[in-house]
C-alpha cells in the first residue's frame, strides 16, 4: 500500500516539474518586440495615438514581450536617436540592436481616395530582414479605425478575425470595366413586327367595319434607353425603357412603351429581358354574330336580348385606351470596332392576339479619354 502511494507521489511531481519547466521555457522564449514608429497621412489620429494603439493591441495579443514605450524612449534618448521618421527595414534593424528587442513592428496608415490602406511589417533584428508583411485595403470609415487596426494586428500576428467585421470594412476590389467589359446599347431601334389572331382579323378588316386597313406586318420605329444598376465582371443587370411606333406603312401611328429588366453578357454579347409593355389602340364593345362577323355594339342594342358575348376589341370607329401587356426578349449585340449592332427579337402574348418582332439597333461607344 505504501509502494503504490510512493508512486502516485513521485508520478505527480515528475507532472509538476514537467509543468513548472514548460512554464518557464516559455517564459524564456517570449521574444522581445518594440514600436517605434509608424506613419500616418491622410487621417486625423496622429502617429504617437496610433503607435499607443499598436502597442495595446500587442499587449492584448500575450505572444511577445512588448517593449514599454517610456523604456525605448529613455534608451533612444541615451543614444542621442529620434525615432520619428524610422519606418524602413534598415532604420528598424538599428534601432531593434540599441533596445536588444528581437522584433521590430512598424507600418503605415493611408488615405487613398475612398480606402484606407493598412500597411505593417514585422522585421526580425537578428535576421536583419522584414519577416512577415500584411497589406489591408478598408473602407473611408474613420469611426471603425480601432476595429480596422485591431484586424490588422491580428493578420500580422497570425490571428483570425471576425468574418462578420471583414464582409463589412474591407474594401474588396471591384471588377474592372471597360469597353470590353461593359457594353452600352442606348440608341435607335428599327425593324418589323408580326400579329396573328383575332387582333390581325380587326387590323386588316376594312374602315368600314371598324378595322384599321392595316397589314400584319408592320415596321417598328423606336429608341431604347438604359440604366446600369449591377455589374460584375462580364455580368450586367439593367433597367431599358423602350418608346416605340408601328402602323406607319399604313398611315397610322400606333405608340407603345416597353420597361423591361435585362441581364447582358458583355463579352459574348447575349443578353434577355423581360417586362411589362403599354399600348395605345382604340377599343370598342361589341359581339361576334353566328357568321362571326364583328358587330360594334350601339345604344340602341338590348343586352338582355343579344344572345352573343360583348367583349371589347380593336376597333377605329372606338376610344383611344391603353392596353397592357408582357413583352419577352432575346438578342445578341455584334460589334466592329467601336460600332455596336443589337439584334433582338421580343415576343407579348396575349389571347386576343400576340406579337413577334425583331429589331436592329446601332450605337458607337464612346472611346476612354486619356489622362493629360
């Protein structure tokens, strides 16, 4: 009984040299790290309040021994040295020897255009070389510099940050656009448009019996307008606005307006849309008789007596009226040098009758201008 207490004894203080030995050995190779300087431009904090941040931080991190700035101004002073103006690797290594620190941090911090770049370095003295570099582009967010020092900090010392704080104040590159990448297709449209069903019958009937004298076909003469409102790459996603006429051929001007929401490929040109698209026509009620021959229904007509459904349709002798309706659209851009030619062919169903068309448009792209 006594042999097993023995060795239950000697187990646990072999356990509690091994601890106080691990404890100290890492208290040993704790290298020692120093702030010296670290620039500013562009932003209001000036370098000792950024310096005095950088060194909280690295207290918060407990990896190294941080210098305190009071001791490395006191030895900086004995050596008759300034630290303003040391950023450079050579400066770093010099001054890293007189504090006999085994690191060096320092960087910069910048404001350039709508970002603030974040720059540090960590220079190993013995090695005399920058040993780890980190470079973070964040949004104009002054209010969040803290938080924006804190995950560089933790970059350079090889801690993970918050995914949540990242998404929110990094200012990550946007897509490159240029002729190449985004394509602008405002201009003229030309081309033909098709109807078929009752609406054709009602088109080409002759004046009078309420028809319009017209052919099926028709030509298209309009413009397209467009918005931008996301673009990724060779992706775009944008708002068009269409005015148009038809009926000329037949001396008539029927107007119509398109809004449609399109995606685009700027590279291989394709692109489809859809929306909604309004028409301007005279509408009438009347009834088909048995010999389905339009009848346009007067005031002197018994309702209750006819025994044919009243439905309203297209007729000159009616009121002008808007009618509503879907339009779907597919084309393909072709392009020579700065000329670009839209092809699209659309469809509107409607039970009364749909449409087909296709158009033809052209437009030049504007070339970059070049900085002077």
């Amino acid at each position: 009984m006594r042999t097993k207490d023995n060795f239950i004894k000697a187990i646990a203080a072999i356990a509690l040299c091994i601890s106080t030995a691990t404890f100290t050995l890492h208290a040993q190779v704790r290298q020692k790290i120093a702030v010296v300087g670290i620039d500013v431009k562009g932003i209001e904090i000036d370098k000792e309040t950024l310096r005095n941040m950088v060194l909280l931080d690295l207290e918060k991190a407990n990896i190294y021994e941080v210098l305190d700035k009071y001791d490395v101004a006191d030895i900086l002073s004995k050596n008759d040295f300034d630290g303003d103006g040391c950023y450079g690797k050579t400066c770093q290594v010099n001054v890293g020897k007189m504090l006999d620190a085994d690191l060096m941090l320092t960087g910069s911090v910048e404001k350039f255009g709508d970002k603030l770049i974040f720059i540090m370095r960590l220079v190993d003295v013995k090695q005399e070389s920058v040993i780890k570099t980190d470079v973070m582009e964040y949004l104009d967010q002054p209010d969040y510099l803290g938080v924006m020092l804190r995950m560089s900090m933790n970059n350079i010392l090889g801690l993970e940050n918050d995914r949540h704080l990242v998404d929110l104040l990094v200012n990550f590159d946007q897509p490159i656009t240029s002729l190449r990448t985004t394509l602008r297709l405002d201009g003229p449209r030309v081309g033909v448009t098709y109807i078929w069903g009752n609406y054709a019958t009602r088109m080409q009937a002759p004046e009078a019996e309420g028809g319009f004298n017209m052919y099926p076909a028709s030509v298209l003469i309009g413009y397209q307008f467009e918005k931008r409102f996301l673009s990724a790459g060779d992706f775009q996603a944008l708002f068009e606005f269409i005015p148009s006429i038809i009926g000329m051929e037949s001396g008539l001007i029927i107007p119509s307006v398109s809004g449609m929401l399109g995606f685009r490929f700027s590279q291989s040109g394709f692109e489809f849309g859809l929306g909604p698209v309004l028409r301007g026509m005279k509408l009438a009620e009347g009834y088909y008789d048995a010999d389905n021959k339009w009848n346009l229904l007067r005031g002197d007509d018994n309702l209750e007596e006819l025994p044919y459904p009243i439905e309203k349709t297209l007729d000159s002798r009616g009121d002008f009226s808007i009618s509503y309706g879907m339009i779907f659209a597919v084309g393909k851009t072709f392009r020579s040098g700065y000329l670009n030619l839209p092809v699209n062919i659309y469809y509107s169903p409607r039970k009364e009758g749909s449409i087909i068309g296709l158009t033809l448009g052209f437009n030049v792209a504007n070339r970059p201008k070049l900085a002077r």
